[in-house]
C-alpha cells in the first residue's frame, strides 16, 4: 500500500482517482488506451467518468515508466485486488500510521512550485479549473514546462524512495 501512497505523490490526483488510475494501468486493454508512452502522459481525459468533474477536471497526468512501475501488479508487493481508499487509510489506523491521500496532492504541488513550475500550471495538472478568462480559453502552456515538471517528479521520485 505504500506504493500506492508513493505514485499518488507523484501523480496530480485527488485520493481516489489515484486508486482508479492504477486500477487502470493494471489493465491491460485499459492501460493500452489510458497510456501515451511518446508524450509520457496518464490520458485522464479519456475516462471521463473518473477524472473529468463538473469543477474539477484532471485532463493528462505526466509520468515516466518509472512511476508507472511503482504500481504495476507484482512489482512491489502491489495486491493483485487493489484496495478503496477507505480501505487503505483504515489498514494504515489499524496499525497507527495516518494516512491521507490528500497530503500526497499537497506534496506535489509544494514540489513543483519548489522547482520554479508556474502555478497556472500546477492549477491545471492537478485538475483545478481556474476562474480566469485568459487561463480557462486562451492559455497555451511551453512545451518546455513538461520537461521541467518530468525532471521535477524524477526528483521527488528519487526522495521518496530513500
């Protein structure tokens, strides 16, 4: 299960749809379709019913084959039957650690500030729909922030493993 904490910092999503998102990658015919190896990216916006809200909306998710190997079944000691968030926080009360999914969210986000990532940028990783004109229609990101937000995660990755 700590595996599972571990991709949820590194992906920018809420504590649920990490649990749906590596449901996801442990199947196959799913994971052909939900990840874009060229571009490295979790292609959220092709399960809406899972990552698309009315105010919350995590269109991609950018990782590398590392971070998707972090979850892959029978890599880790990931269970075959992946657990609901609930039942992961209650197993981790059970034998006193606490456990909340949101502070993984929290940690990205202070990671990537940390390595000079635009905030817009961040508000739309992490699936929050800015209020702005200019962000909600006409906001067109560098292609060098996904560069910069890969070789960030890398960085957090490597932290967190130690």
């Amino acid at each position: 299960m700590g595996q599972i904490v571990r991709f949820g910092c590194l992906v920018d999503l809420r504590s649920s749809e990490t649990l749906q998102s590596v449901k996801l990658i442990n199947d196959k015919e799913a994971f052909a379709k939900y990840y874009d190896v060229e571009q490295m990216i979790l292609q959220n916006y092709k399960f809406p019913s899972i990552f698309l809200r009315q105010t919350k909306k995590a269109f991609v998710s950018f990782v590398t084959p590392s971070m998707i190997d972090i979850v892959k079944k029978g890599s880790f000691g990931i269970p075959k039957n992946l657990p609901t968030y609930n039942a992961l926080r209650l197993t981790c009360q059970r034998k006193g650690i606490t456990c909340d999914l949101r502070f993984a969210r929290k940690i990205q986000a202070s990671w990537l500030h940390r390595y000079n990532v635009p905030d817009v940028m961040i508000d739309l990783l992490q699936g929050r729909v800015g209020k702005s004109v200019l962000v909600n229609h006409y906001l067109a990101p560098s292609l060098d922030h996904k560069a910069k937000v890969l070789q960030a995660l890398e960085k957090l990755k490597e932290d967190i493993e130690q």
